[in-house]
C-alpha cells in the first residue's frame, strides 16, 4: 500500500488537475447558462444582473484551471521529494555512499554548466573517546571516574575533588 508512495502522489496530482480543470468549466458553463437565463427573465427589467454571472463565469473558468494548476504543480514537487527521500534512504540502509552530481561554472563560459561528480573520499576515521593519563588523573572518590588532574569538581557526579 505504501510502496512507491511517491509515484503514487504525482498520480493524485495529474488527477487532480484533470478534474479540478473539468469542474471549473463546468462551473463557468453553468453560469454562462444562467446569465442567460437571468436576462431572458422578467426581473431583468428591474436590474440586469446577466453581467455579474458572466463576469463570474469567466473568473471560475480562468482561477480554477490555474487553481488546480498550483496546486497540482505543488502534489507532484511532493511526490518527487518523496521518491528521492526513498533513495537516499535505500543508499543508507544498503551502506552505499551517495554520489550525486555537483553543478559547477566554467569558469571562461558563465553559460555553460558542467557536471562533475565528487571524488571518492577516505573514510573519516572514528575519534577516540577521552582517555585521560591515568598516572596524571584524579579519581573521584565517590563514582570513581577518572577526571583530568586539573579538574575541580568530578565531570560525572559532579563533587568537589581539592
């Protein structure tokens, strides 16, 4: 069900579209229908409001098909951040190294772009944890951590050690 999620967001984004842009030219014929309606009845001698509901017409017809655009636009930038959120999380779990492409300028033509992908690097080696010496160290008498023999107070319990 939640396989290939983000596909299936992009799908919801062009259907979305589709029906968002079908309903407001509905929306905008029906007004059209009832513009004329309004102008072939007898309240239109009072007040011709036939106007209005062309006016509102063509503004259902124009917002709504870019409504629907945005936000379809907005569904599929979703779904695409989603699948590459996949990606990267399979690359992890796998304990593969990521090589994504690194835009950079020439540097004689601004107008052209070159790809370069990055070098494959050392691993960063694991820093040790700290040891101090343990001739030099001062144990706290009440945890028995070791502390740096210039330390005033113990870095685990906290008690005064001079």
């Amino acid at each position: 069900m939640f396989a290939n999620s983000g596909k299936k967001v992009k799908i919801v984004g062009v259907i979305f579209f589709i029906f968002g842009s079908i309903c407001s030219v509905w929306g905008s014929i029906k007004l059209f229908e009832t513009a004329n309606e309004v102008k072939d009845s007898f309240y239109s001698s009072i007040r011709d409001t036939s106007g209005d509901f062309i006016f509102w017409g063509i503004m259902c017809l124009i917002g709504g098909i870019l409504l629907s655009y945005l936000l379809s636009i907005l569904m599929v930038a979703f779904g695409d951040l989603v699948e590459n959120t996949d990606i990267i999380r399979k690359h992890i779990e796998n304990g593969k190294s990521l090589h994504l492409p690194v835009s950079q300028t020439n540097q004689h033509n601004t107008n052209t772009q070159q790809t370069q992908y990055p070098q494959q690097t050392q691993p960063i080696p694991q820093t040790q944890p700290y040891k101090p010496d343990l001739q030099k160290a001062v144990i706290c008498p009440s945890c028995r951590t070791d502390n740096k023999s210039s330390a005033t107070f113990c870095r685990n319990c906290g008690i005064k050690l001079k």
